[in-house]
C-alpha cells in the first residue's frame, strides 16, 4: 500500500483519530465502475458504506440517480441530496412502516420501493398504505445464497403470485443480494452467481409468461458486481468499492480498487524500539469482520498485538523501529461501511488537503422521520 497517497499536509491541527476520505481516489474508483456496468443508469449503489449527502451529489453529478438504503434515515438523506429511485433494502415491521409511508408522502417526485419476504408483513404494509391513500412498490427479496433474509427460490413464484392479490402494493419486481459470494477467485464467484441467476431467470420467465410485472432486478453487491456486468436486464447494487477498503482490496483482486479512506491516527506510546500504541481503539474503527481489523499504510509488516477502547498496540519485525510518538500513520480499515459510522464527520480531502467536512447524516438511527 502506498503511504504516499493518504499523505495530508497541514495536519498539525487535526484531531487523531479522525476519518478521511480521498475524494480524488473515489471519483477514480467511481469513473471506473459506471464504465464496468456499461453506464451510470445500470447502477443502483448502496448508500450505507458512506452515509452522506456529499457521496450521493458526487455520484448524481457522474450520472447515478438510484439508490439503495438500509434505514429510513438513509432513505431520507437520499431524498435530500437528490436521489430519483430509491430503495428501502430492510423489511419493514413495526413503526418503520408508518415512518417510510410518512417519508414517501413527502416526497411524491420520488419513486420508492420496500422490500418484503413475508407475506403478514407485505399485508401489514398494504394495509397501511392503503390507509394512507398512496400506493407502494414492492419488490421481492429474494435469498441466493446467504440465507439471512429472502424467498426461497423454491417458493419464490408462487409467493410472488400470492402477494400480487395484495391491494394498496404493486409488485416491480426482486431484489436479490448474495454478500456470501466471497470466493477470492473470480472464476468460482461467477460460476456461483450464474448458477443462481439461471434458476431466477426461469421464475422470472414464468412470472412474465403469466402477465405479472416483473421488470426490476436489483442484483448483488459488491463482490458479485463484476460477475453480472454483461447481463443487461439487471441493476447492479455495489456500495463498499466505491470507497474500497483493505479487505476487498487483499482478498479479492479483480476488485483491486483503490481504498478512498484511511484512519488518521497518531503515535501516543513506545513500549520498546520495536512495539508502540496508537490512539486508534475499538471505538474508532470497525470490529467486524473477525481478524486485523486494519492496516497501516506504508507499515504493513506492523502486527497488531491487543487493541482496547482507545488503544492499540503493534509490533514490528526485529530490527524495524517503531515510529516516533506523536507520528501522524494512516490506518486502512479492513471494513469501512460501519467504521464510517463511528463518526459524526468525514475529512473529505483532494489533492494533498483537507478540503471539506462532510456530515455523516445518516448515522443516526432517526433524522425527522
């Protein structure tokens, strides 16, 4: 990793730890996945990995106008900065439904979907819509793989049908992730991603076949995106590569994008000339996913030994010296969508300096709604 593109100048009077986003390497990173799905119209990115309206306007400025979210909050920030189609990517119970009705009431220039993989729940929703005097577009999560949320495929046609009777809902369509689709190789993701996909096209087949409106698929994530880039009829749903972070970066390389976020962190302790903290804990950087949750760029061979709330501690190979305290080192996180919300603001930077503050407005669970 090359320390010398995180590099800040001027950064005497910068609060360690702090996170910063590149935003020349974003655009890059961004320039190059619009000309890999064949256009920015064929992209429908989350917006979780970042959670500000900044990233949305840069994105809406190269072209991209649909979004996707994870919470309300999402959902309205994007309404905000200006998304035209947006995505709700949870299932709605509870109070969410009324707060996403309220939301889209709000907003009639905007076209908005939930999602659902039960019925009580889409008939909850209906129900509710209904009441509201609006109507909602649904679409279908549908489980590929991962088994964390979705119908199955099994029984994806005839749940399908069964929600269609539903009256204050009109289905657009399936919305299918496959974040499991980890294989380093590309080859074996793809094969992966093509075996689900030929079992989804036939359902969407006889879906069609049989007069239901089924026009909207909304494919993958990350990891699967360069495996569907020469299928037409899909969105494709990337989020973290935007950004990038080291464990896309180091595990799978055809998805060597450029990580756009460094921590910046300084020096506080020494132990010995070869181990020394820094003020970078748990609380400034993501726990998951289990093992190095983070590297210093330039500093690779630095190990980490044990990290607390607001320390961590590495070593370095006998005969490296530990950098001196007070030493500005530019950690890069191995998961950057939550450690992004671990802080209220992003550094934004261009060219050697910090150029702006960016927000990170949706990191609260509830904005207005």
């Amino acid at each position: 990793m090359d320390r010398n593109a995180y590099i800040l100048e001027d950064t005497g009077d910068l609060i360690s730890p702090s996170l910063i986003y590149y935003k020349d390497i974003i655009f890059e990173n961004t320039k190059r996945i619009i000309e890999m799905a064949g256009g920015a119209e064929r992209l429908w990115p989350h917006v979780k990995s970042h959670k500000t309206a900044e990233m949305i306007r840069m994105q809406i400025a190269l072209g991209i106008d649909r979004f996707k979210c994870a919470t309300i909050a999402e959902a309205e920030m994007t309404s905000e900065a200006g998304g035209s189609h947006i995505i709700l990517a949870y299932p709605l119970v509870g109070p969410n439904i009324s707060r996403f009705i309220h939301l889209v009431k709000d907003h009639p220039q905007i076209v908005y979907y939930a999602i659902g993989d039960d019925f009580d729940c889409l008939a909850a929703l209906a129900k509710e819509t209904l009441e509201a005097g609006i109507n909602m577009n649904v679409l279908i999560d549908v489980d590929i793989g991962m088994h964390r949320t979705g119908v199955s495929l099994e029984t994806l046609e005839s749940f399908y049908v069964r929600v269609s009777s539903l009256k204050g809902i009109t289905l657009k369509g399936l919305h299918c992730y496959d974040g499991h689709c980890l294989d380093r190789e590309f080859t074996r993701r793809k094969a992966k991603t093509e075996e689900s996909d030929r079992y989804l096209l036939q359902i969407l087949k006889s879906l069609r076949e049989k007069g239901y409106d089924c026009e909207t698929l909304v494919m993958g994530g990350s990891p699967s995106f360069p495996c569907r880039t020469g299928n037409a009829d899909f969105y494709l749903s990337p989020g973290t590569i935007f950004i990038g972070d080291w464990a896309y970066y180091s595990k799978l390389p055809d998805l060597a994008f450029t990580p756009g976020a460094a921590l910046f962190s300084r020096v506080v302790s020494r132990q010995s000339g070869n181990t020394f903290t820094i003020d970078l804990g748990s609380k400034g950087i993501a726990a998951d996913p289990v093992g190095v949750r983070g590297i210093i760029a330039g500093l690779e061979e630095a190990s980490p030994l044990l990290q607390s709330e607001e320390h961590w501690v590495f070593s370095l190979p006998s005969g490296i010296a530990a950098p001196p305290i007070g030493s500005g080192l530019y950690v890069i996180p191995t998961h950057i969508c939550p450690t992004s919300a671990l802080y209220s603001e992003i550094q934004a930077a261009s060219g050697g300096k910090i150029t702006e503050q960016w927000k990170v407005r949706a990191r609260d669970r509830r904005i207005n709604y």
